[in-house]
C-alpha cells in the first residue's frame, strides 16, 4: 500500500509501507517532499503523485519512529479533493 508518512517537521514521504518496528517505518520506493528544497508547495506536490505517479528519491528507507508522526494511505489525500 502506499502511504504518505508526515513528520512534525514538514517532511512528507510517499512511498510503499511495508512494516513499522521500535525503529521506524521501513518503506520502498520512496518520494521525499522537504518543504526547504522543494519547488511545489506539499498539496500540490501530493496531488502531482496522484496524477502521474511516485518520482522514487530513495529505493529504500527506515523513517525513525520519532519523526513519523502521521501515516496516512495515498488515496485519502485524493479522495479529500473529490
């Protein structure tokens, strides 16, 4: 399934979930949204993957349990918009 994973810091992952330990979320095929780099602001970033698909920044990622405050499927955020 994919998830966005949000951060209290402004971060946003997107990417497949595919298990949560005592060390974070493990995901694959990751897009990373970091609000100080990007060029869309984080809705429109979101609704860009809906449209065309996850951009992959990273095959493989372990979000540590203390920055993945919200996680949240993919389709929700679509489905807010219709």
């Amino acid at each position: 399934m994919t998830v966005v994973v949000e951060s209290a810091g402004g971060t946003t992952w997107v990417g497949r979930y595919h298990e949560r330990t005592d060390r974070g979320v493990f995901m694959h095929d990751v897009a990373v949204h970091d609000p100080a780099r990007a060029t869309l602001p984080r809705d429109a970033w979101l609704e860009r993957l809906l449209k065309f698909g996850v951009k992959v920044d990273a095959k493989h990622l372990v979000i540590p349990t203390t920055e993945a405050a919200r996680i949240t499927p993919l389709l929700e955020f679509g489905a807010k918009k219709s």
